[in-house]
C-alpha cells in the first residue's frame, strides 16, 4: 500500500454523517470529480464493493480537515433530514471541545449582554481545501454546518483556539447570555468586589466565579462549570463552619439573603421575577459577630462543627496613623496614634506617642496587642510598612496571619475626621445610654487618635458595628504610666511573657503558667493583667490579699462560687451580640438565663459573705453582681422559653400588649382558620358524610379525603391535589383562596415578628452597660481564684 492510501486510510470516518448540504467535497485523494447517481446506482455499488473496515481516528495537521476517502463515500450525497442538526444539539456538541470551557470564562468576562445584530459562528480549525473558507452567505444558503475538526487532536493546540468564537445561548426572554441569577450575582459583585459572597439559594449557598474557586480551594469542595460560571455550594445548616474556615484565612466574607417569601412574592406584582437578595452580613477576622457565626456556642461539642475554627481569645481590629507636622516629628520621628478595638466584647484601647526611626515603641504595642486585623492607610512610611509586613510573615501558620485592610488616605485628614466624628458623637439618636454624648471627652484625644477613630467608625458602619464605639466611658488607654508597666516589645519578646520563642506558641509562656480561668472572658482579662502589671502599692496588695484568704479561709462561698463560674458561656461576647442586634433567640435565651442564674446565686450568697469574707477585693464584688443584673429578669419573663430554644419567634414573646403588630396579625390568621373550619359543613353535605374531617398530607393543610369509589359526588369544580390507589384528595376553590391568604398572613406574621424581635433587642442594649460591668467583676473573680491556684503549687510565695 502507497504512503498516500496509508495516510488516506488513518483519516477519520466519523464525517460521513455529517456532510454538507449542496456543496461538493474537495481535496480528497481521488482527482476526478465525484459522479452523480442515483439511490438504486448506490445500492448496487455498494453491494458489489467488499466490506472495508472503519479507519481509526487521527492526526491530520493543523490545516486539514476531517474527511473520508475511498470506494463510494466520496460521491456527493444528497441531503437527507438526518444530515441535519438541531443548533441544541451543534451546542451540546461544542461541550466536548477542550477550548469551549476556557473560552466560555474569558467571553463572560468581556460581554455582558448579547447583541442581537451579532451572529456568532462555529468556526473550527481552518480546512485544506484550496478553494478556501466558505461566506456567510453561503453558510445561510446551504444550511448549518457543523466542523467537526474541532474533536480531533488539533483542536487542543494554540492556533486551533485562536480561531474559535463560543456560541453562547442567549435566554429567550431577557435577551442576554446571563441568567437572572447570574445578572443579580453581577450587581451584588460590582458594589463588593473584594468580598467573597455566599449567595442563599434554597436550601444551601453558592459560590459563584473567582469566589467560586476560592471557596473550593479553601474549604476542599468540588467546583464545577455552571451555564457561565464556576460555581461550588454549601448546605445552609454548614454556613457557619465555612463562614468560620474562610475568615480564618484572611477572607472577607458576605452573606447574601433571600428578602422575599414564597406566598407574599406569589401574591405580589413581580411573581414571575427573580427573589430578592441583598448583602445581611460581612465578616473578618475581628468582625466575626453574628447569628450566622455561633459566637456563643461552644463549637467543638457540636456534631455539624467537628471542622470549625474555633474562636481566639482576642480579635483585636487594630488602626495606625503617622503625623509629620511640625519640626520635631521631621527630626525625631513621627506621632504615631493607634485605637483597637475588640466589636465582639466593647473592648476599646487608645494611644498616642512619637517614635524613632526604628518604630520600637510601635512594635511593643502590636505585640501587646496582638491583633488579628490591621486598618492603615493607604500610603503608609517606608519604615512602619516594612515594621507592619514583618510581624504579618511572622505568623506561623496561615490561620494565625494578621489581615491588612488598606483604606484611603483622605479619609485620614485630620480635618475631615474631625468633622465625621463630631458628626457621630453629635447624633443623639444613636446614643442607647439616655445621656448626650460626650463630645468634649473626644476633642481632648490627640490628633492622630481622633484620625484612628474616624477611620474605625467608617470601617465598622461597613459591618453595622459601629454603635460599640458609642460610649467613650468605656475607652481606655493603652500606655498608662501611672497605672501600670509598660512593657517594651524585646521584654515581651525576651521573658516570653504572650508566647514561647520556640514556636511562637502561648504553651510555655508566663501566660500559659497564670492562666487556669474557667472562663472565656476570664481568660481575655488574664492577658490583660499578664501585660500590663500593677505599679499602685493599693491594688497590688488588695489582689494579694484576695489572694491569700481563698487559700486560707475555709469559708462556704467558694466553692459554690468556683462551680458556678465553670458553667457559664462568654457572657462577654453574648451581651455584645446582642447589643448589635446580631444573635438569635437561643443565643438571647443562653445569655439571659445565665445572668438570672447569676443573680439569683450571688443573692443567696449575699450573708454569707457579709459575715465571712474578709476581702474588700472579693466581698464588693459579690455583693455588687446581684445588683447590677436585677433587670435580667424581666426580659427573661417576657418570652417564652420553649420557642426560644426552637427559635420559633412567632411564638416568642408571652404578653403581647407592646406588639400591636402582632396581635392584630394573629386575629387575622385565626379568622381565615375559622372560615375554613366553617367551610367544612358545606363539604359534609356535598359528601353526604357527617363526621368528615380535613387531613395533612405532607405539608399540605385542610386536604378533602374521598374514596376512589366515591369519586362520582365529586364535583367538577374541586381541584385534585393528590391521589394514591384507595383514595383522592382535593381542595375546594373556596380552600384555595383561603389557604392562599393564610399563607400570606402566615409570612407577614414572621416579618412582623422579626420587627419586634429588634425592637426588642433595641430595649436591651439600654442595659448593655450596666450587664457589661456586672460580667467585669465576674472576670475579675475568674483571673483571683486562677492566680489562687497557681499559689497553691509549689516554690510561690506572696
């Protein structure tokens, strides 16, 4: 066999039945032109020639086509309905072209919408006929053409993609290669586009593009081509584990909500629309507050959070700014101001002071701080930016990073800072306290602390947590010489006072030896006490001396006081969540009924301690908690205890005399229960069955019941919901319409009581502060009797 009838035989078969329409075929190996015939001339051929077997499939260059060569596949055929393709199927067949994936992601990024004047075309690698590429034109007249040199090995190189324009689908009724859901992921995405969203689709959220294949890296999830973009999901009751495992590696994050119901958008104007969604929720490393995050739950006894990040005992969001004006900072440094602040407990620290070249004061307070997130601006000096990136790759391990936050500088302009803040300390609507804000407290800050917080109060309005910024009774300055040590960053560093040099570990410090707290906001006190040791003679001997009588005494109170702290959850961050408006009815229910627990304890205690106790330190804190949290109970008699722990807030709130809303929306629904419930008679009759009775099948409310040999006293104009082999069920159009309207008061009730949910929140940050203190003296009693135990080892004196 010739080289030419070798290389004829390797071409691939698979043309033959895909020929087109009224053009003949050219280049093929034979040099005559191919011979007309008839059907019964082809038949006869046919039967006389042997039967030759397929050839395979394979290379044939980057310019030549896929054809057929020999015997009578060379004549021209004429065309038949089979040679024919449905452009679904010429679209389920590009599917299988290697370059149509990445093309499809390049094409969604440049085109938005789709131009009804373009035609696009499916064009392949270039073919070998001498006679060159067919016109448009002639494309239309000979009818589709589908070039199947695309699924040979010559569609995978470069100069076969080159060539290639996708053919994307338009949607019929929007005119655009997007989906309604696409299109809406673009607008959220235009006004966040450095957050990672999560968008709520029924029963899990999705990921979709870039935040796709993040999610996927991150969280070890599977990712997967979707109309036009990559897209990974999650189910809705995992939310707050990947929410948790995405923070932890310097993601920002944001939860996007359906804002419509079923029955309510059903009823509405826009049923035929898309649902609403909206952006309820952004999340960082130091703002992870909210009911979507399981702030007060402990997550490592949890079954669906074996994978979850557990909390750190700090969050500190951390600000700098540099001031250059005026000789002395051009010779000796710049004035450096600094505010962190902790949204998950109110914990807010200022300080202000010059520094060297070598930003030794700076680093001291990082490393006292140790924040897990850090806003400067946007231009920042080459020392404090070269300061800032070594203690961030310092870190060792990428959940332990510190996230950088970049803003503009403008907004770090003393001047317009100035007037922001004056502008949220001057609006009195925001202040829960009852008291005008204290607007001379903050024009005595330093500038470069007034720059910080302006741009803290910007960054948290992004998060709606900027109300912890409300009162500045609770701030407190970092580097108070007269009421404690300041401890430089190489002491820190040199006692392993925070972490051991090692492995940069809190196991081996002086810390990880002091610390035996039972609870969570103990434990951030300890830390607090740890780098800030006491200089007053005063305090010094009031700790020991609480100190020395839980070692001594053999009162009845301490034990009773130890076990009670043991079961407390971090009250801390619970008041606070709930100061944001941000938690849930079990959070709400886990807090309140801890703090009457509290009180009710402490109470009991109260003569006891008056006769027993001989500390100040120890016996003016007891005898102060229980009066600090007498309000608890009356927000704990105000709901009802079995729906708070269901989270069913219909059901929450006992007296419904301060939510008109709700009683009203109550009567309306028992009125359409009612009508119903009247309607059954009628029905009786029509049955001719006394003691008939509605039924709920599947979800499916006041369901007519008959049997399959009764169905002939049905009437026509009941409609059929269901069957089964022994019966049938129906709804009456009266049912339908009231079921329908029973719907919908059913779902304005639970907005109605989502309303009230807030305002009652709203009515508990009036106490906020008050419960504050009371879980600071508790704090207070954790950290004494956690330094009582350490005394209680050997080779400790006082």
């Amino acid at each position: 066999m010739s080289k030419t009838a070798k290389s004829s035989v390797k071409q691939a078969c698979i043309s033959k039945f895909f020929v087109p329409v009224n053009k003949p075929e050219t280049g093929s190996c034979s040099s005559a032109e191919p011979q007309k015939s008839t059907s019964t001339e082809k038949k006869k051929s046919s039967l006389r020639e042997p039967r030759k077997k397929r050839p395979r499939l394979c290379d044939q260059g980057e310019n030549e086509d896929v054809s057929i060569s020999g015997g009578a596949m060379d004549e021209q055929k004429r065309p038949s309905p089979r040679d024919k393709l449905l452009p679904s199927t010429l679209v389920r067949l590009q599917g299988f072209c290697s370059t149509s994936a990445q093309s499809d992601k390049d094409t969604m990024k440049e085109k938005y919408m789709y131009k009804e004047e373009s035609t696009p075309e499916l064009t392949g690698a270039q073919s070998s006929s001498p006679e060159g590429e067919m016109k448009l034109d002639e494309k239309e007249q000979n009818g589709s053409k589908c070039d199947l040199s695309r699924f040979s090995s010559t569609s995978l190189r470069p100069e076969a993609q080159k060539n290639e324009v996708d053919f994307i689908p338009p949607n019929r009724r929007t005119k655009c290669i997007y989906t309604p859901l696409e299109l809406q992921y673009l607008e959220i995405k235009e006004k966040h586009k450095d957050v990672l969203l999560c968008v709520e689709c029924g029963y899990k959220y999705r990921f979709f593009g870039d935040d796709a294949e993040v999610a996927a890296r991150e969280l070890n999830i599977y990712c997967h081509l979707d109309h036009n973009f990559m897209t990974a999901s999650i189910p809705t009751h995992r939310l707050f584990v990947h929410i948790r495992r995405l923070v932890s590696k310097g993601h920002k994050v944001g939860v996007v909500k359906q804002t419509e119901t079923t029955a309510l958008k059903a009823a509405g104007v826009n049923k035929s629309a898309l649902f609403s969604r909206k952006l309820t929720a952004l999340y960082t490393k130091s703002t992870l507050v909210g009911e979507d995050v399981n702030p007060l739950l402990k997550i490592e006894d949890l079954d669906d959070a074996q994978d979850a990040v557990v909390d750190i005992p700090n969050s500190y969001l951390l600000c700098i700014s540099e001031n250059w004006e005026g000789k002395k900072c051009k010779k000796q440094g710049p004035v450096i101001g600094l505010v962190a602040i902790q949204p998950s407990t109110g914990d807010v620290m200022y300080d202000s002071f010059q520094d060297s070249a070598s930003r030794f004061e700076l680093e001291s307070r990082i490393l006292q701080v140790q924040p897990v997130e850090i806003l400067l601006p946007s231009s920042l000096s080459e020392e404090t930016e070269r300061l800032v990136n070594g203690i961030v790759a310092a870190s060792t391990q990428d959940d332990d990073r510190i996230r950088i936050e970049k803003m503009d500088s403008e907004h770090f302009e003393y001047s317009s800072a100035f007037q922001f803040v004056a502008d949220f300390y001057g609006d009195t609507t925001s202040n829960l306290t009852g008291v005008p804000q204290q607007l001379s407290a903050i024009t005595y800050l330093d500038r470069p602390v007034i720059i910080c917080l302006a741009a803290i109060i910007r960054y948290l309005t992004y998060f709606n947590l900027e109300k912890v910024l409300s009162n500045t009774s609770a701030f407190r300055w970092l580097s108070s010489e007269a009421e404690c040590m300041v401890l430089s960053a190489s002491t820190l560093k040199n006692l392993e006072i925070l972490q051991n040099q090692t492995d940069c570990r809190v196991k081996g410090s002086l810390l990880w030896v002091l610390d035996h707290t039972q609870t969570s906001f103990g434990r951030r006190l300890m830390r607090k006490w740890v780098t800030q040791p006491l200089k007053s003679v005063k305090d010094i001997t009031l700790r020991q001396k609480a100190i020395e009588e839980i070692l001594s005494s053999e009162s009845s109170i301490f034990p009773p006081l130890q076990a009670l702290l043991h079961k407390l959850p971090d009250l801390e961050r619970g008041i606070c969540s709930i100061y944001h408006k941000k938690c849930n009815t079990q959070e709400f229910f886990l807090v309140i009924s801890a703090l009457c627990r509290i009180e009710v304890e402490l109470r009991s205690l109260m003569p006891a301690t008056q006769s027993q106790v001989q500390s100040n330190l120890i016996k003016d804190l007891i005898l102060d908690i229980p009066k600090l949290l007498v309000p608890a109970h009356d927000f704990l008699a105000t709901i009802n205890e079995k729906a708070a722990k269901v989270g069913d807030k219909t059901e929450l709130f006992v007296d419904l005399k301060d939510f008109p809303a709700i009683r009203q929306r109550k009567a309306e629904i028992q009125d359409a229960i009612s009508d119903i419930l009247e309607h059954r008679r009628q029905i009786c009759l029509v049955l001719k069955n006394p003691s008939f009775n509605y039924v709920t099948v599947s979800g499916q409310e006041y369901l007519i019941e008959v049997k399959n040999s009764m169905l002939s006293q049905v009437p026509n104009s009941w409609i059929k919901v269901s069957s089964t082999k022994s019966v049938s069920r129906f709804h009456t159009p009266f049912i339908v319409e009231k079921n329908q309207l029973l719907c919908q008061l059913r779902e304005q009730l639970i907005l109605d009581c989502g309303d009230a949910w807030v305002t009652f929140l709203l009515h508990f940050g009036e106490q906020y502060h008050v419960f504050r203190k009371a879980v600071g003296h508790l704090a207070t009693l954790d950290c004494v009797f956690s330094l009582a135990e350490v005394a209680k080892q050997g080779n400790y004196c006082r």
